[in-house]
C-alpha cells in the first residue's frame, strides 16, 4: 500500500502532508523530525498504514549498517 504521507525537501526545511487528510501538514527544520512526525501522524491517525513506519525502520536498519 502506498503511503499517503508526502516529505518535500528544500535547502530550507522540510514539509510533510497528508494527501488522505487533506488538511494536515507539518513543517520540520531537519530529515529525522520529519520523519518522526510523519511516523506519528500515521500511527496516531492512520494505524492501518504501516509504510512511514516500515521506512523509518529501512533507515535506522540501513544507518546501523553504515556504522
């Protein structure tokens, strides 16, 4: 299933948005806020959703790995 939240990245930040709420969005300085926030939004708000999640875990995975 494809994931309903959207991360925009600029050299000024990062906004996410959720194309199934339509009216939800958050702004985050750094990547791993945004996808914190992302995360909990899916979690808190679409718990049948799994992907923000399920690529969170592929990140901190891959990271362990690059260490």
């Amino acid at each position: 299933m494809a994931s309903s939240i959207r991360i925009d990245v600029s050299a000024s930040g990062v906004v996410i948005y959720c194309a199934k709420c339509g009216h939800w969005a958050a702004f985050r300085f750094t990547k791993q806020d945004a996808w914190e926030v992302a995360c909990r939004h899916e979690r808190d708000v679409h718990p049948d959703e799994t992907a923000q999640r399920d690529a969170a875990n592929q990140r901190t995975y891959r990271g362990r790995l690059a260490e």
